[in-house]
C-alpha cells in the first residue's frame, strides 16, 4: 500500500506535496519520491527512508514548479531501492507516473514493451504503467492513458503528469482509493483527505475505472470510454486539526485519547426516547429486518475482534445466531447464505481487499450487506446496501484503537435495535441499557487519567519475550486484541486465549518470565473461575496483571499489578478493558525505543490480499 498526493496550481508544488505526503506517512514508508514539471521538463526527486529522511535528502531547488505528484511507498513489486521508488518515468523521461496498487498482468506487459524496445530502470509493477503510456502517447496524454489502462489488469490509484502537457494532472482510479480536492485556483489529487484538508474541504471520490484531468482552474471525470460524468462535490466535515496529532508525541497516543470524544460523536443522535434511532441510516425495510435470521460477521485484524465481540452482544440480547468470519477465508469458501442472512462487514479503512472481496462475495448470493465504516466514501461505504458510521475521525495510527471502540459502540446500538425489533427485550430494558452505554466517554475519561499507573506497569516487560492475554465472554476478544496490540507496536510475542483454555496448553509456557494479562472484570458468568486461573499462573510464578473492576480486593491481593476500570455492564466492560490494553502496548513499544505509529511492515490499510 502506497500514499499519493498531486498538485496543480499557482503555488509551488514540492513543499504542499511534501506536507501533505507526511499525513499520508501510515500507507507506506519505506520510501518517498517527488516529480514537477517545470519548463517542459519533468524532475524527479525520490530516495529510501522516511518522508522526513527523504525530505533531507533531496534538494527543493531541483524541484520547482506548480505541477507535481508524490509518493510514499510500501513495497509489493520489487525491493525498497532508491529505483523501485516513484515517481516512475517511461524512456524519456517525459511521462512520470506514481502508483498505489498491483498490475497483476505487468510481467506480460513489459515483455511486449521491452521487445518494442523500451528500457525498464526499476524491477517495480508499476512502471510498465509509464511506458505503457508513451507507447500510445500521440499528443494527449489523457487519451494515451485512457488506452494503456484498457491493457491494465489489476487495481491502481495512479498520478501521471507529462512534460509536454504541463498545465493537465490525470488521476486514475481502479481498486486503490483516489480523491480530487476541488480548490479555488488549484487542484490535488491524494489517496486520502487529510494530506489535502489544509487546503480544501471540497472533495470528489473517484469510482473505478475512472479517470481524471485536472487543471489549474478545472476538473473534468471521464470513465474508461472518455464519456464525462457528472461528479458530485462531497464537504469533509473533518477538523485539518483532527488529522494532526493536537501535542501528543504519537498519533496513537492521541487517537487513544480521543475515544471518549469519538464515542460521544458515534453516539450523537443515535439514542432518542430510550430507544435505538438508527433506522433512517438502514436502507433495509422493517420486513427485511425483521425477517433476518441470521447474522455471519467479516472482518479482518482489529475488526474481526470487535465482530467476535458484536457476536457476543447480538446473540446475548437480540438472540439472533451469529457466526463471525474472516473475510480473507469467507471470501473462498462457498458460504450458505440466503436473502435473510444479514452479512455485517466491519473496516475501519473501508478499503482492505479482502473485506471488499468478501461484501461481493456475498452480494453474489443474495445477501444484505450491512457495513460498519470509518472512512465516509471508501469502497466498502460505496458498495454496502447499508452503512452505520463510526464517527471516530481519521485514524492515522497504524494500530487500530478508537476505529476499534467505536465499532463496539456501534455494534451495541445495532444490538439493542435489533432486540427492540425482534422483541427479545422490553422497551425498558433497552433504554436502561442505552443509560449505561451513555456514561461509557465519562467512565473512559476516568479510565484515562490512570495512564501513569500504567505506563510504570509496562516497564516490567523491559526485559522480556513473551506474553499471554487472557479473558472470557465478551472479553475474550479483548484478551485477542490486547495480544494483537502488543505485538504490532512492540514486537513481543503475545498471545490471546479464552481463560479457560489456559490449562489446555498454555500453562506449559507459564513460569517467572512470563507476564499474564488477565481481564477478570466481575461478572455474574465466569469471574470465579478467572480468579482460580489467576491463582493457578501465581502457583507457576507468572507475573499477573489484571484488569479489573474498581473496588474489587481480591483481585488486588491475589495480582501483581492491578488496573481498574469503573463499574459498567458486563457486555460493555469490553469497551472499557480495550483502554488499558492500548496503553500497555504504546508504553511497552516507548520502553523498547520503538516507535509505535509506524510498526515494521504494517500499514493502515491492507488493499492487497
Ligand atoms: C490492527 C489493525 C489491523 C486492521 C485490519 C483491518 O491494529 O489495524 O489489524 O484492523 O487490517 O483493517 P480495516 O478495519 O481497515 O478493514
């Protein structure tokens, strides 16, 4: 995955790119690159590194002009050289494209290019795209790159300038997300809105198969057949602030701070008269509805915790069958679904490729498609039959945290509307239920102020290699998750269990190296039994460190660490357990000199299987 950011206007070009290219920073990093054009000349500056390595390293002298494009890498084709980075030009240097997204078909095409005798400088997928271009090039770079994308299989979010054309910026769509930011006397073109929102609010999502061409003063979409369309101009509501990380060292750390503003905002306007108001955002009748008898969960990572999660929920208290998938396995199976199966797809990003896959694999055999999305206008958005938002703002943090809480939040209030629907609860029960849900920012805030407690807690995995995460019920994807956590940021092997398994294998690993993480919230289910489990690690000298609920003794005698949360309902206790988790992972990746926004060979969204 792969950040873009173009430019055409009056201003210099190179240092917005630069700008911009830095709040793109979480779809790759492995390397950067920059092409203007200037006096019927395309320069190109690109190197390895972080932007802000490769910022050093270039000269913004060599770079005027107020045409460009832009580009931060995450390697698929070919290594992490200063070669393989875009920008990517054909043989004379005078087309130079930038690309997010996989030519699957691009060994056949550089074959036939080669043998046509254009000379390839990268090992990369994307630069037959270039020369693929200047092989149709007849004096309209619009219609030469009309002609190579017909050729092209595979997904691509491309930027493409021409020397010979220096006042035309063409931007492609096809499977990668692209954006045109719409300005007064200047346009860009990026893979997401915060590298433009300083700019402009004004943006326009590219569908696939469509191509752009932008110009100081205009912005023309055309599809694949060089028929116009008519765009609508969409208003980001979105704060630039927001996008930024407002004083804290790490985007993480921020948007870990945000949650309880983040489920406020998910919140709003979704509680009306104790009950449930979600039914305007469903574009399902009240007999689809009520006739669904079956609810299969995708998702991936993060997400697919908060599905096993929103299984727990909707089961417990609406009583409808759940199962919960991973899209990247349900998209190859042949699932047996009908037209009252309810498909519920979970993604932050609204763009990771097997979750997309999967939604049409379900759309292929009749299903409702009901999606659960942070990022408005993102494939996913566009292709459910229904969308609830989570209104947790840009998630810039590679590690997923309040995108996660908030897709608990919206899962619950799917819950209680579904259980009022199907009448599995009274209206008084739901709306004592919605009362809880209501105190969860206020009970997070107090969760929050703890965060020293923490921090000091996450020094004892200085010095060690492992560790365990374990929890029951509606915790247990907590315990997957606080495992998930730790291991993104701070490359600790950790893992995640259901409690109870623990004697079933785990317990081997455990002796006086081996910090457990327990969530031993009390409960009226299996809290018992987690504390027996808990005596059992302390009889193997396992170091333990428990989550628990505020007040409660025995967990603080029988713990090494405790860390409290404030008395909720069990099933919403997962939203709150999440918190320490994440605090845990950010200082213990701090504690190791690691740096958590931007972990070893993730990036934020996976569009590629
Ligand atoms: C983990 C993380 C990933 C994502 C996963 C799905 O911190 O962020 O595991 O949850 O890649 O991404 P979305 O939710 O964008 O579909």
């Amino acid at each position: 995955m792969c950040g873009i950011i173009g430019y055409i206007g009056n201003r210099e070009a190179a240092p917005l790119m630069i700008e911009g290219l830095k709040k793109l920073e979480y779809r790759g990093y492995d390397s950067a690159g920059f092409c203007t054009v200037s006096n019927n000349q395309t320069l190109i500056q690109k190197d390895v590194g972080k932007i802000q390595e490769v910022e050093k390293k270039i000269n913004l002298n060599n770079l005027n002009g107020n045409i460009g494009i832009s580009h931060c890498r995450w390697s698929t084709h070919g290594g992490v050289t200063k070669e393989n980075a875009h920008p990517h030009t054909d043989c004379k240097n005078m087309i130079s494209i930038v690309h997010n997204g996989i030519i699957e078909n691009f060994s056949e095409l550089k074959e036939k290019l080669m043998e046509k005798g254009h000379t390839f400088k990268s090992s990369t997928d994307t630069e037959v795209v270039a020369h693929l271009i200047e092989d149709n090039y007849n004096g309209s770079i619009e219609e030469a790159t009309r002609i190579a994308l017909r050729q092209i299989e595979g997904s691509y979010a491309l930027g493409i300038v021409c020397a010979k054309e220096p006042q035309k910026l063409i931007a492609a769509r096809n499977e990668s997300p692209l954006i045109l930011g719409i300005g007064k006397e200047e346009n860009f073109i990026a893979s997401d809105v915060p590298a433009i929102l300083k700019h402009t609010n004004r943006v326009i999502y590219l569908e696939n198969k469509e191509i752009a061409i932008l110009t100081k003063n205009s912005f023309e979409v055309k599809n694949i057949d060089g028929i116009s369309l008519n765009k609508k101009i969409n208003n980001i509501d979105w704060d630039s602030e927001l996008a930024e990380k407002s004083g804290y060292d790490h985007f993480m750390l921020k948007e870990i701070h945000e949650q309880p503003r983040a489920i406020t905002e998910t919140l709003n306007g979704r509680i009306k008269d104790g009950k449930v108001s979600i039914k305007e955002e469903l574009n399902f009748s009240d007999e689809e509805l009520e006739n669904i008898n079956r609810i299969i969960i995708i998702a991936c990572g993060t997400s697919w915790h908060s599905a096993l999660a929103g299984e727990f929920m909707l089961e417990e208290l609406a009583k409808i069958p759940v199962e919960v998938e991973y899209a990247s396995e349900f998209r190859y199976r042949h699932p047996i679904i009908n037209n009252n199966t309810l498909i519920i797809a979970i993604s932050q990003s609204g763009e990771t490729a097997d979750t997309l896959a999967a939604i049409r694999e379900a759309k292929r055999n009749d299903a409702k498609v009901l999606s659960i999305v942070n990022a408005k206008g993102s494939s996913i958005d566009r292709e459910s039959d229904s969308v609830l938002y989570t209104y947790a703002g840009p998630e810039i943090g590679v590690a997923s945290t309040k995108a996660f809480t908030t897709q608990l939040v919206v899962l619950y209030l799917f819950t209680l509307f579904m259980a009022n629907l199907k009448r599995s609860l009274d209206y008084g029960k739901i709306s004592e239920l919605l009362g809880k849900l209501r105190k969860l920012p206020l009970q997070m805030e107090a969760l929050l102020s703890e965060e020293n407690r923490i921090k000091k807690i996450a020094e004892i995995y200085k010095d060690k290699t492992n560790s365990l995460f374990l929890g029951r019920g509606v915790n247990f994807p907590i315990a997957l998750e606080g495992a998930l956590k730790l291991k993104e940021v701070s490359y600790l092997h950790a893992e995640g269990y259901p409690a109870a398994e623990m004697k079933h294998g785990p317990i081997a690993l455990i002796d006086k190296n081996m910090p457990v993480v327990f969530i031993a919230t009390k409960d009226d289910y299996t809290y018992k039994k987690v504390l027996g489990n808990i005596y059992e690690v302390k009889a193997r000298n396992g170091i333990v460190i428990a989550i628990a609920t505020e007040g409660d003794e025995e967990v603080s005698k029988l713990a090494d660490y405790a860390i409290y949360i404030p008395k909720t309902l069990y099933i919403l206790s997962s939203i709150l357990t999440a918190v320490p988790l994440q605090l845990l992972a950010y200082y213990v990746a701090l504690d190791r000199g690691l740096d958590p926004d931007k972990p070893r060979n993730l990036s934020k969204s996976v569009v590629v299987e």
